[in-house]
C-alpha cells in the first residue's frame, strides 16, 4: 500500500533542508530503500539553467519547446512526465500550484491522483488550500520529527501596517490623462500562432484590476506592451499615460511611470544589498543600489522603511530576510516613484499563509492611500484581496478575446 503525506511548513523553514532530509530516509524511514524523485521549482531552474549555460534541453514540452521559453503550466507539465517516465517509488512535490492556471491545475491533480495508486506521494505545502484532497495525513516538523498537524494551530495572524505612506509631494505629481493604459481592438500573432484577438482594455488611475486567463492566453504579452519592451505594441492602437504607442516615446521614458514586482524576479540574485539600499534602487529601475540618491529620495526611502517595520534593520542584508519580507521590500522598492502604474505578476506564488496575508494588507494600503492604478496578475484569489475590477482573458481559435468580469 502506497504511503501519502502533507508536510506543512512556513516560509521561514529550510526546505531544500528538509527535502534533502527526506531523500536521505532520516525523516521517513521506510523510503531509506526507495528511489525517489523530486517535483519542484528547484529541478525546474536546474533545467532552465542547463539550457541557458550549456543549451542542454533534457525536458521538452508535448510541443518539443525547451523549458525556458514555455509557460509556467507547460513547464510543470513536462516536469511532471519526466519524473514518471523513470518511475520512481515515491515522489517529493514542492508548491505544485504555483502559477498555475485552474485547467492546469486539476490537470496535474488528476495526473498525481491516478498516480498516487503505484507510487508514494510526499507534498510540502505552505498553503493549506494547496494539500491535495487524496492525502489524508498532514504533519508539521518540530524537533526534526514529524508531528500530526492540527487546524487550530497556525492560524494567519492579522497584521497591520500602522505609517503613512510617503507623500507624493516628494515625487514627480505630474498628471496624466486618464485613461493611464487603453487598449483598442488590440490584435497580436507570433507568426502564425494568434495571441490576442481584439483586445479592448482602459485602466483608469486609482483602479485596481486583476488580468486572469489560462497559462499561454496573453497576459504575458499584453504586460510586455504595457512595460515597454514588445516590439508588437509598435502599429496598434495603444495609449500609454497619454500617449500613442509609438509616437517617440523611449522605454525607460515608460518604465519611469511604472512600478513593477514579479515572483521570477530574484530567480538567482546573490548580491548582499542592504535592505534600504534596496529600495531606494527603485528610483534607477535597478535591482541593488548604483547611484547616490538625492537627500528627497532617501527621506522617501527612510518612510518606506519605516511604514514596513524595518527601519531599525535597514543595513541588514536583504538577502537575510524570509521570502514574504523580501517580497515586502521589493514592493517598496516599486513603489517609490510614487508610479501613476503598479504591476504585480504572480506575486503571491511561494508565499506561505501568514506572509500572503502580510502581502495582501500592503497592497490594499496602496490601494486606498494612493492614485496609482495596481494590475495584479494571478490565477489564485487571495481571500484577503479584493480587487475592484477583473479583466478575463478568454482563448479562441484567433486568439483571446477579453472581457471585463463584474
């Protein structure tokens, strides 16, 4: 009979720690014998590394696509089929949810049921949401030891973000028009592949919307029209903070107005930042601190600082903080051209319960204390984000419609 537990932890606990733990039998010992495989992002940037020093493709998707240029769903897809084809006795799966859209998801919930009747399954879980509903046993670590996990234990607690966010007095206030961002009849192929099929979209300033649709419908590529740095933008109807895509304006010009945070951004950053010169880094658009900012950018600096708790550890490395505190940061650090423009894509994937909730409180200040216009990109709903506004992405034969969701 197969063996088929949860492990729940936060994101403060050493995962690759504990992975490697398991894989050496010491935490279950009766996988001492058994051969193992590991369903991780971990293995995930392994093989994308591969491809990207050496040009190794040892994953392909369905579509022979190398992981690099796939989605996040075709490249736990391919994963996945690879971890079967050597069919090993138990597998260890790590956030199997992330970035995932809800086709994809039960897609690989199905995949993992049909195969938990031959092979021993391990989840680690930082979500409770996430454990999949054929494991029954749920256990948390303490003292290097499994222990039965209870519902009552580890509640989300309730944060609060007690500071005034810094005054947009300080920064550039110029007004722009609004619409900030509008899309008209918007139509985009990579060759003969249809992406968007007439796209109409207006983002109005101090609106907050999530852009939803399934893995490879288009978000990505209506963000990169938006960001600046998609040459298919160039001939279609598109205004940006007053202007027409196209009419002269650089890509910094626009990257100025726009504050950006991605889960991938930090894919193998190492520098030894401080975290106040992390923030104040916002303000060159670079990750890490190269030019002296002005006696007005470090007082902007100082109060975001002091708005997420971390003033007293401003000099402490940015890299020492836990995963949910960096993601606090770096939203500082988008945040502090006080932008007309927040885009957020996928930024609660990897959290743990307690740091989305964290997370989302920031984000609802921003919200309700600013003007800037916030466009969160995610297939999950956070329950403690509510977005004003929902823009689906709908894929057809010609490529996604969209559609405003009340």
């Amino acid at each position: 009979m197969q063996q088929h537990l949860a492990i729940y932890i936060s994101n403060s606990f050493d995962k690759e720690g504990l992975i490697k733990t398991i894989f050496l039998g010491k935490l279950i010992p009766s996988f001492s014998s058994l051969k193992g495989a590991l369903f991780s992002e971990i293995i995930l940037n392994k093989f994308i590394d591969e491809e990207m020093r050496h040009g190794k493709m040892d994953v392909v998707t369905k579509t022979k696509n190398s992981l690099l240029h796939s989605s996040e769903g075709e490249r736990k897809k391919a994963l996945l089929d690879h971890i079967i084809a050597q069919e090993p006795d138990y597998i260890v799966i790590d956030n199997v949810f992330g970035n995932l859209d809800i086709a994809t998801q039960a897609h690989i919930e199905k995949q993992l049921e049909t195969l938990s009747k031959t092979t021993s399954i391990v989840q680690i879980a930082n979500r409770k949401g996430d454990i999949l509903p054929f494991i029954k046993n749920i256990y948390q670590i303490e003292d290097d030891k499994l222990v039965a996990f209870s519902n009552t234990e580890n509640k989300t607690e309730v944060f609060h973000f007690e500071e005034t966010l810094p005054s947009a007095a300080y920064h550039n206030s110029k007004k722009f028009l609004n619409p900030l961002i509008k899309f008209n009849n918007v139509s985009i192929n990579y060759g003969e592949r249809p992406i968007l099929n007439a796209v109409s979209w207006e983002i109005k300033s101090g609106q907050f919307w999530q852009l939803m649709g399934p893995n490879g419908s288009g978000k990505s590529t209506i963000l990169s029209m938006i960001f600046g740095d998609n040459p298919k933008a160039y001939g279609q109807d598109i205004i940006l903070f007053g202007v027409k895509k196209g009419s002269g304006e650089s890509i910094w010009d626009i990257k100025q107005k726009i504050g950006y945070f991605s889960s991938e951004m930090l894919r193998g950053f190492t520098r030894h930042e401080t975290i106040g010169n992390m923030i104040a880094s916002g303000f060159f658009d670079t990750v890490g601190l190269y030019k002296t900012p002005t006696n007005a950018q470090i007082k902007i600096a100082q109060q975001w600082l002091r708005v997420l708790n971390m003033f007293d550890i401003k000099k402490q490395s940015f890299l020492s903080l836990s995963r949910g505190h960096q993601r606090l940061v770096l939203i500082a650090r988008a945040m502090v051209k006080n932008p007309p423009l927040l885009i957020l894509d996928e930024p609660t994937n990897g959290l743990d319960d307690n740091d989305a909730a964290l997370f989302c409180e920031l984000i609802n200040k921003i919200a309700t204390e600013t003007n800037t216009a916030i466009i969160y990109v995610s297939h999950r709903k956070e329950a403690n984000l509510n977005p004003d506004f929902i823009y689906q992405l709908i894929p057809t034969e010609k490529g996604s419609k969209g559609q405003v969701v009340n």
